[in-house]
C-alpha cells in the first residue's frame, strides 16, 4: 500500500481566522466545501491542513487524514485488527472512498483513497 498524503485536521469554528493564519505561514486555499476547508503549499502540494468544524457525514472530527492508494485494503487490514472502526467504509458525494479507524492512541484517522 502507498501513503499518498497526510493532512492534519484541525476542528475549528474559526474558518476565516485559520485560513487567514496559515496564509502567513504560505498556505494557499485549495478546497472548501463549506464545512473542510484544505490549505495547501503552492511550492509542496501535499503539503496541507484542513479545518473544519463538523464533519458531514461522520460523526466526529477526525484528527488526521491519510489518503492511500487502495483504501479497501487499507480497510481489511485494519478490520483483520479488531480496530474500532468509527465510521463506516463509504463513498462520499466530493469523490472519496473513506473511512475513520481509531488509533492505539485514541486518536481518529480519516483513511480515503480518491475515486
């Protein structure tokens, strides 16, 4: 499997701050559907945060993205594991295959593969 990208997630009510923020640091818009907003490097485009202040179909916030090159493999190894999974292998309306597995950590990950 290929890790393609991993995008920190930031839960936020804060839209235009954040946004406003990481455009000091040289992030630039590159997706807002309303409810994510994803920044990017121009000069390193997997290089990005996203903020959100829900999610529109999970029921939680995750707090990392991982886009992968085969995200139903991705979602049988992790199953095979017993890990929690928080929200259900899906394709979602904005061209994503995606799931939320819970970490040993506690923490939610966001596992997509683009369609």
């Amino acid at each position: 499997m290929v890790v393609r990208r991993v995008v920190p997630n930031i839960s936020s009510d804060a839209a235009q701050e954040t946004r406003a923020f990481y455009g000091l640091l040289g992030f630039e818009e590159v997706m807002d559907l309303g409810w994510i907003t994803t920044l990017a490097s121009p000069s390193q485009p997997t290089a990005q945060v996203s903020f959100m202040a829900y999610d529109k179909t999970a029921p939680v916030v995750a707090d990392m993205s991982v886009e992968v090159d085969d995200v139903d493999a991705a979602y049988a190894a992790v199953r095979e594991t017993g890990a929690e999974i928080v929200h259900p292998l899906q394709d979602e309306e904005w061209g994503v295959r995606r799931f939320f597995v819970r970490d040993p950590n506690g923490r939610v990950v966001n596992v997509l593969g683009h369609r």
